[in-house]
C-alpha cells in the first residue's frame, strides 16, 4: 500500500468517565505512540486527522487536522460522526479506551470525609466494534496492553479479531519498559518490537507491504 494520500484516521490517548462533578476514572495512557504514529505518516505523505485524548504533552502541528476529546461519551461521539462524514483508507484506533463507567455519576462532589466509598462500575461499550460497522472498507488497526506478551498464537484477540473485524492487532507490554507485538487476522506474528519508535516503523512497513 502506497501511503502517501491516503487518508488516516488515528486515535490516541485515555478517555475520562465521570465519578461525581469533580472527579474522573482514567488511565494511565500517554498517547506517546499514537502521536509517534501520526508525525511519521504525515512525513510520508498521508493526510491524517487525530483524535487526541487527555494527554500531558499535545501534539502540535499544522499539517494534521487534530480534535481533542476527554470524555468516553464525547470521544464515542466524535469517533462517530468524523467516520460518517469521511472515508478514511486506515484507522489506527491506539486510544485507551475506558472499558467501565460509572452504573449512576454522584451529581455533587463526593465529600472527602466519607470514611468509606463504594463505586458500582459497568462495562462501557466496545467503540472498536462500531468502527467497521460504519466504515467497513476501511482496514482497521487495533491495539491491546496485556500483563505480558503472549507465547505462540494469541488467545485473548478474539473480540478485535471477529467481533471488531481488525485487520491487524498490535499487542503492547509496558512493565519493565515497552515491548510490542503485531499480530495478523490469523493470528500470526508479524514483527516484534523493543521500542514505541520501532514498533511504528514495523507497523507502517506492514502497512506498506499490503497488497
């Protein structure tokens, strides 16, 4: 696949559910490797618009169209309505997404005397599954951050296999310092990676080497 002009959608960084008017769940997310993501392609020659969660660092750029977003409800409205309206040849969904929400948001801030506080959390929905119900010619990127990188064939991919119909699957490890994996509709392995440098590079040179 020649890169240059076609159009990238990418998605980066953590989204915030809501505990009462004040406080937020969220995660631990950089968004460092979604922004990695967007500069090499924009050198290569792609349009790209980012949608860009929470992050300490913004990417600053003018050759990208960039959207900010905090919330899951604002990043799953977002997420919509740029696929609605354009069609992206790629999306790499990198965003860590929030996988549970509050069962009901305290209306007022939750005072802090409370000896002793129960939050009642349900599953949030699965935006990547949404991904290719509206855009089904898109070739679809996901990606997963597990304990530890798994030995032989990855068990734990079948929900972005089938249920989100990924094409391609990059598996993430952060203890004791980045390591990735890119795994195929069937599972294989593609390349592996030391670095989020390199695992952009591996990815893209994929990418590239699609028919």
């Amino acid at each position: 696949m020649e890169l240059k002009g076609k159009k990238f959608l990418v998605t980066y960084g953590p989204t915030w559910v809501p505990i009462d008017g004040m406080r937020v769940l969220s995660n631990r997310s950089s968004g460092q490797l979604g922004q990695q993501f967007v500069e090499v392609l924009l050198n290569k020659g792609a349009v790209v618009t980012a949608l860009e969660g929470p992050v300490e660092n913004r990417l600053s750029t003018k050759k990208a169209r960039i959207k900010s977003f905090f919330y899951y409800d604002e990043f799953a409205k977002l997420l919509r309505n740029e696929l609605k309206k354009k069609r992206y040849d790629v999306v790499i969904h990198a965003a860590a997404v929030s996988d549970f929400q509050m069962r009901k948001v305290f209306k007022a801030k939750i005072s802090s005397e409370q000896r002793f506080l129960q939050l009642n959390l349900v599953p949030t929905r699965k935006l990547i599954c949404e991904i290719k119900k509206i855009l089904p010619k898109c070739l679809l990127v996901g990606f997963k951050l597990e304990s530890q990188l798994p030995q032989g064939q990855p068990q734990s991919l079948n929900g972005l296999l089938s249920e989100a119909q990924c094409d391609y699957v990059v598996v993430n490890q952060l203890l004791n310092g980045y390591r990735g994996i890119i795994v195929d509709q069937n599972k294989n392995v593609l390349a592996k990676a030391k670095s989020r440098t390199k695992m952009v590079q591996q990815l893209l040179q994929v990418l590239e080497m699609r028919a």
